[in-house]
C-alpha cells in the first residue's frame, strides 16, 4: 500500500506543478498581448492549464485502481505498467535523467523577467535640459538607471528651439522614419499632431502603478496628454514638466495691474524675434485685452460662416498696442528672444521681465530666492506650456518605455524636477512638499493657463500667425486682409492658398 501511495504522489505532482506554471504563464502580462512572445506565453500557459484539469481527472481514477482490488481489464493493464515503469526507475541513472528534465521545465514560468519588462536599451529624445548644471532629469535617469540596469536609459538631443525640436521627432517619428526613439519628450502642441498621424502608442491602464495615477496631476495639465480634438480615447503621454509665464521684477519696480503697466518697458520688448516666442507674446496680449482669437479649449474663434478667424475689436486693440511697444525694433535682431530678454533684465536695462520658471536660478543666487528679486504671476492669462512623455508606436520596448515615463513623472520625481531643476511641477503633491518661495504664484498661474490652438497643423498655424503678426507690428497693428482666411485655412488642411 505504501508503494501505491507514493504513485499517486508522484503523479499528483506535475499536476500541480503545470496549474502553477500556467497560471503564472496566463497571467504574467496584464492586459491584451502586445507581440508574439506575449502570445506564445499565454498559449503555453493556456496548454498547461487544460492539461492539469485533464490530468485531475485521470487523477481520481488512478487512485480508486491502486487503493482497492482491480475489477476490469484495463485496471490490470495500467496495473502491468505502472510495475514496469517502477522497475525501469530502479536504474539510478532514468532517476537522474527524469528530475533533470523536471529541474528545466519547472522553471519556465520564470523565464520572463519578475517586473514583466522587455529587456534592452531604452532611448528618449528631448530637447536638452535647460536646468543647466544642475542637471535635474538626467539625475532621474540615473536612478532609473541604478534600479533597472537592463534598461539604461540614454538621451537624444535635438536642440532647444521649438521648430527644430519638431522637424527631428517627425523625422523619427513617421511611417519609413528612422524610429530610433522609444520615447519622446514633446512640447505639448505637438500631441494632437502625434496622435491623429499615428506616431505614438496608448498608455496600457491595466499595467499603470498605484503611485503612477492620474489623482495628483494638475487637471489642464494632464489634459494636454489625451486627444484633445476628441478623436481617439484614452492618455497618449504623461505630463513631465508643464510651464505658464510668470512675472519677475526687481524689487525697485512696482507691481503692474495690466499688460499696459508693464510689457512696453520690459526686457520682452527689447528685441523682435519671429519664433514660437512671438506666437506667445501675441496671444497673450490678446486675452490681456479680453480678445477671444484662440477660446479657453484651445479652438479658432471663426467668423459665422466660419472661413477666417474672427479678430473682435479687443484682438486688433492688442496687436496695435504690440506694434507700439516694438516700435523702432528690427525683426530677427536676436536669435532668441527669452535669451535677449534674460540679459537685459539680469543688466539692469529694465527691471521688469515676463518668463519661464526654469529661468529663476539663473536670476536667483540660490533656489532659496534673492530679497532683490520679486517673482509673482502675470496680471493675465498666461499660455500654457510644457513636456510630455511620448511612448513611440515603433519602440519594441512599449511595457519597459511606459514604466519609465510613469517613473519620470512620479510625485518624487515631480518634486525633484522643481527642488532642483526648476521645472514647473505637473503634480499637486510637489507644490506642496517644494520649498521654492514663489511655488504658490507658479502654481496658480499654471492653473488658469491658457492652450494653444488645439490642431494637427500647428507648426503650421505658428508659423502663418507669426507672419501676421510681424507684418501687423511694422504696420501699426494692422494686419493684411487676408490673414485672417490664412489663419483658418491652414488649421483646417494644413496649408492655405496664396
């Protein structure tokens, strides 16, 4: 009987051990599978797991035959085999040979690594970080780095202009692209483009962490990671840093009450740049005179018939109080126009400057802030800008890229991105844990920011408002007649007739 017992152990044994390793097979992946070794996987898993419920039961049979006397034929049969298999056991060598194959086979749930990422080199293309020496999202990735050292991270830059910023990622990005990235790091008015063209992948929900949800991110901020044109579902990216100007004066200087006290005489107005900066400085002296060309949901505000953007009485007040502030100045005198205006105010030529948060360090002689310096939020609505990370359609790395993005963008990396970088946080948890004196300002200027135009053309849509816009200020705000027309045109198509 001892024998006998022992038999339906050993047999009992690969049942359990094919339930578990199925299981585990079935469900190391969450979510549909993504390639063919997540489907390989799931069949194996699958193949094991209707083995073990078949094998349950030949199970109970086996133990009826061996705990009491045979009553047919095929009892006496699998009897017979079972005394010549445990004869052909006693040779030491069929012993080895069998717990050698179960030894590689047990531990095939576990081939796959315990975090269910793809193993291999993980690369983001960015711009380059504009918190200087201090370095503050490389100091991520080494921590990334340091944790997950089968997907080190390297970057690829691609310079800090806008314009310049776009052309590389399309180039990577698109259908016969070099698709080197597995992840991007793009300006937010680049994300309806990306979408709606394909280039980059939705988030998996099933595989977000508890600490990666979206509870914390600011909302406008996070809505710059889904479709904003309402055309796919879902979130496209996760928020990495987000940007709204701000107001830094020298403590001489009294605080302004409205764009008229304080842009005709600040550095902004220095010098006359046709880049994304302008496209900027134009909009927000628009909503600062109550005009309505781009609404609160970032769309075109169209005449009724809806061929040409309608610029209301407050629009064309604005430009020509613009044209009036950059009287006398030269288009394209400077390369950079936030650069030209950092210098002027940080020489003491003017003692009032609209700019970014990440320029405060340059300002400040510690991030503990200068008694001399007053950073405060701009009388208006700002713009809303800022980063998001991208997962590439292409990458073969989707579940590794999306835990580096949910990483990259945790409360603890929020907070260090500001503590140290200077970045404008995404998340309400590093406003309050930061200890930079101007968080509260930072934050409710980001909080009542304005977007963009919402489009798949918007490189296009800046680079045809910019033109106006220059034409407008070399002709005391007003623009050519059909400017408007162009306007609509190109953000419907993409392009205008001439």
């Amino acid at each position: 009987m001892p024998y006998r017992i022992v038999l339906i152990a050993a047999a009992v044994v690969p049942v359990v051990l094919s339930t578990a390793a199925g299981s585990v097979l079935v469900n190391a992946e969450e979510g549909f599978p993504g390639d063919a070794w997540e489907w390989g996987k799931l069949f194996l898993g699958a193949a094991l797991l209707v083995f073990a419920a078949c094998a349950l039961t030949f199970l109970g049979w086996m133990a009826r035959v061996l705990l009491r006397r045979p009553e047919n034929e095929d009892e006496l049969r699998f009897l017979e085999l079972l005394n010549r298999l445990g004869t052909a056991f006693r040779k030491p060598s069929r012993v080895v040979a069998t717990l050698v194959a179960l030894m590689v086979l047990a531990p095939i749930a576990w081939l796959v690594p315990s975090d269910g990422l793809e193993p291999g080199e993980l690369l983001i293309m960015s711009a380059r970080d504009e918190s200087g020496a201090a370095n503050a999202r490389r100091i991520l990735v080494q921590q990334w780095n340091q944790a997950h050292p089968d997907n080190r991270v390297k970057f690829i830059d691609v310079g800090t202009e806008p314009d310049q910023q776009h052309t590389r990622m399309v180039s990577d990005a698109r259908k016969g692209g070099a698709h080197e990235a597995d992840v991007y790091v793009l300006d937010v008015v680049y994300m309806t483009e990306f979408i709606a063209n394909g280039y980059l992948r939705p988030l998996d929900e099933a595989r977000r962490s508890p600490e990666g949800k979206n509870d914390d991110f600011l909302d406008n901020v996070l809505s710059t990671c889904q479709d904003m044109s309402g055309n796919h579902e879902g979130l496209w990216a996760l928020p990495f840093n987000t940007d709204a100007g701000l107001l830094y004066r020298n403590s001489g200087a009294r605080e302004p009450a409205s764009w008229q006290d304080y842009f005709p005489g600040s550095a902004n107005a220095a010098h006359l740049v046709g880049s994304e900066s302008l496209t900027v400085t134009a909009l927000e002296a628009i909503w600062a005179h109550d005009g309505e060309v781009v609404n609160h949901d970032g769309g075109l505000v169209l005449t009724p018939d809806r061929s040409a953007v309608d610029f209301d009485q407050n629009a064309r007040e604005a430009l020509r109080d613009l044209a009036d502030s950059y009287r006398g100045k030269d288009p394209e005198d400077s390369v950079d126009a936030e650069a030209a205006a950092l210098d002027a105010f940080r020489g003491g030529k003017t003692g009032v400057m609209r700019n970014w948060p990440v320029v405060y360090d340059k300002l400040a002689p510690t991030a503990g802030g200068s008694p001399s310096l007053k950073v405060t939020q701009l009388p208006h609505e700002s713009v809303l800008g800022g980063q998001n990370l991208a997962v590439s359609t292409w990458t073969d790395r989707p579940r590794a890229a999306q835990a580096l993005i949910e990483f990259l963008t945790s409360p603890s990396s929020e907070l260090i991105l500001f503590e140290v970088g200077g970045f404008a946080p995404t998340r309400e948890y590093a406003y309050m844990y930061a200890t930079r004196p101007y968080r509260d300002e930072l934050r409710a200027a980001v909080k009542r920011a304005r977007l963009r135009p919402v489009t798949p053309h918007y490189t296009e849509f800046s680079a045809t408002f910019r033109e106006g816009v220059l034409y407008a200020i070399s002709n005391k705000g007003r623009y050519p007649a059909d400017f408007p027309r162009k306007l609509a045109s190109v953000v419907a198509t993409g392009s205008h007739d001439n």
